[in-house]
C-alpha cells in the first residue's frame, strides 16, 4: 500500500474527502508535495503559520531546546525557563490587567481553561455566545456552536448556554446576572470574517461591567498580527478579562493559552486546588517555539509591513465574479455567492499550486489568510492565478 491508502486505511479521517496532497516539505509560503508540486498557502494552516513555514529562528528553537529538555513534569510544578520567558514576554505586551498566563496544549483547551475559570470567579454557571462562532471541537468549546448541524450528534452538551447574533447589540440583554462570562471572538471569523461594528465590543464589555459577567475574547485566530495589530482588541478599545491565544502563537508548534488577571487566575489554584490540570500545557519545546514566534514578528517588523500588504490584495483581488470583499487585515473572505463554484475554484486552485479554502459556516466565500511573510510578487502571483482560475470557472 502506498502512503495514501496507509492514511485513508489507519489514519482516522475527519471527512468523507480529504485534500490527499502529500506534502514532503515545506518552506516559507510554500509547500512541497511528493509528486514536486509547489503549493503557495495562502490559508497559513488556517491561521497558525504566520511566520510561513520553517522559520529559521523557530526550527533552531526547536533545535537548541531540545537538546536541553523535553518533558520534565506536569504543567505547573516546575521552573521552566521557556515558559518564564514566554509568559513575561507576553504580559509585556498585554494591558496590566492581564498579567496571568496559563499555558495549554491548543485553541479548545483554551476556551475550556477559561469557560471553568470564568464559572469558578462568578459561582454562576449561564454562559453567552454567539451564533455561527467557532470555539473548538470539545465537549465545552462545541456547546459554543449554534449549528445544530454539528452539535446535534453530540448532545448532550453544557447547559444555560444562550445565544446572540454577533452584531446585534439589541440583543445583549440576554446578559444578565445570572452570565458567568460572554465569549466571542474579536473577529468572528467562521462566519466568512465579520469585523465588529459601531462599537459593538465596547457596548458588549460595558453590558459585562454592569452585570458582573466575565469578557472572554477569543484570539485564537485572530491575534498575532492578523488584523494588522498584534492582538486584534488593539483596535477596537476594549480589553477582556480572559484572553484566549492558541494557533500562530507556537510558529507551527501546538501551544495554546488563556489569560487573565493574576487574581483572577488564582481560583484555579485554590479550593480546590488543581482546578485545571495538564500535563503538556506549556511544553518547554512549543514554548521555546512561540517565545521564537515573537521574537520573529518584532525584529522583522511584520506588522508594520502589513498595511502595504493589505493595500496590494485590496487593489490586485476584486474580480467581476467576486461579489462582496470582507476584509479583517491581512486576512479576507471573497464572497463568490455559490458554494458549488467555490468548490470548483478550490480544487482547481490546489492544481495550479495555490492552496485556498472556505469557512466552516460559509460554504460560498473563499478564505485568504496568507502567512504574514508574504511578499509583494507573491500577492500579485496569487491574485493573478485566482482571477485566472475565476475566468475559467
Ligand atoms: C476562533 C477559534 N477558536 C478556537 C479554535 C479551536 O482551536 P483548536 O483547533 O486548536 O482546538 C479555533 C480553531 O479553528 C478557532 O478558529
């Protein structure tokens, strides 16, 4: 058996069509495949390889730490320097209030890490979310999810989760006094990228104050320079109580976090203690990778270059068949209207080495969201092959 039937035969499989690209390399924007196909990715992963792939810097991190130690204990107990570093490197650029870092192995940890501290400051249990956002795959980051679609099967899930339109401020009265924490994201991104409106994240983290509930900012796609600022509620005059990283956070490596006040984090340390337990959390490895990450995104002055990058898809992606540009930075949905052309376009896309795809909750838009390396003759490149492919489908 080849290597492909190996993966359909033992691998388990998340759908009835995986992409089944073989990939031997990878380097920069591009991926290599084993057949030598050189596939410019313009989906980073979906969100995690904002560096590209295979930074220098990450991979001699990887490197050089893993001629130190791996795995020494369970999260928690012991002074790891990676981990020091990292978490104090990331306060650093955080406000005051969130000046507590506990480090888990991925994005729906994370959320589940901060829906149980936010329960546990509160002693209430309601939680709100919002329609067509996306949290993760666990027991408590899919009772997040409004599509029945996808929860159904599963039920049942957490209970007194209420949700609202993202969006719609009419609606925050559904927050009361009974919310243990409103979660969403900055940008909601599964949706096919929905930036807030009209303050929409202040009037939210204001109907929180007067009611006791707990912020929680989902960043797990959005932060790390994606939105041109480091984390994206830079920009819209807000600052959570929990904050939640996973993703572009490790460069490539699995690495996850939700943030907090030292106060507030204290919870999980006491009666009981032990209150969230893991024993990957904040791998030396992973977080030698993420300290890496921003040393990476610093010196080589990434988001600076951002705007100049955003303005060239801005002017190189509008296309007589593109009928609506959603944009959240460096970071797009392109709006084809019909989900049977957007797989047409896809597939042919991966044929002529550009590797795009779609939104979990939008079947007709396209998603760009290309690591943040990417060069101007790269953009003009890809533009060229999707307006290409466009014309022929
Ligand atoms: C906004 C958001 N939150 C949470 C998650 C879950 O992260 P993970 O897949 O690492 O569990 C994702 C993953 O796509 C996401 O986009």
């Amino acid at each position: 058996m080849d290597l492909r039937n190996i993966f359909l035969r033992h691998v388990a499989q998340t759908s009835p069509a995986p992409l089944l690209t073989q990939i031997v390399k990878a380097r920069g924007m591009y991926l290599h495949t084993a057949d030598g196909q050189q596939i410019l990715d313009l989906i980073s992963g979906i969100g995690v390889s904002a560096l590209g792939h295979c930074h220098p810097a990450i991979v001699h991190a990887v490197q050089s730490q893993a001629e130190k130690y791996l795995h020494t204990m369970v999260y928690g107990e012991f002074v790891l320097s990676p981990q020091v570093q990292l978490a104090k490197k990331l306060v650093d650029l955080l406000p005051s209030s969130l000046d507590s870092v506990y480090f888990v192995n991925s994005g729906a940890e994370a959320v589940e890490g901060a829906l149980k501290l936010a329960k546990k400051i509160t002693g209430r249990y309601e939680i709100v979310a919002c329609r067509n956002a996306y949290h993760g795959s666990t027991h408590g980051a899919m009772s997040l999810m409004s599509s029945e679609i996808y929860t159904g099967p599963f039920r049942p899930l957490l209970p007194m989760v209420r949700f609202i339109d993202y969006n719609e401020p009419v609606q925050l009265d559904t927050i009361t006094d009974q919310t243990a924490a409103v979660i969403m994201e900055t940008v909601q991104a599964e949706s096919g990228i929905h930036p807030p409106e009209n303050n929409y994240l202040v009037k939210v983290q204001n109907r929180c104050k007067e009611t006791g509930s707990l912020f929680i900012l989902d960043e797990i796609q959005c932060a790390y320079g994606r939105t041109g600022h480091f984390f994206a509620f830079e920009k819209y005059d807000v600052v959570p109580d929990i904050l939640l990283l996973a993703k572009g956070m490790g460069g490539g490596m699995p690495i996850g976090a939700f943030v907090s006040s030292q106060e507030n984090m204290s919870k999980l340390a006491n009666s009981p203690a032990l209150g969230h337990i893991t024993t990957f959390g904040g791998h030396p490895v992973n977080c030698a990778a993420a300290l890496a990450t921003l040393e990476v995104i610093d010196s080589e002055k990434l988001i600076k270059g951002l705007p100049t990058k955003i303005d060239l898809f801005r002017q190189h992606l509008p296309h007589p068949y593109i009928q609506e540009i959603r944009e959240g930075g460096l970071w797009f949905a392109l709006d084809l209207g019909d989900a049977q052309l957007l797989q047409r376009v896809v597939r042919e896309a991966a044929d002529e080495g550009l590797l795009i795809d779609w939104f979990l909750f939008n079947d007709h838009s396209l998603r760009v969201a290309p690591p943040l390396i990417i060069s101007p003759d790269e953009i003009i490149k890809a533009c060229k092959i999707l307006h290409h492919i466009l014309d022929r489908c």
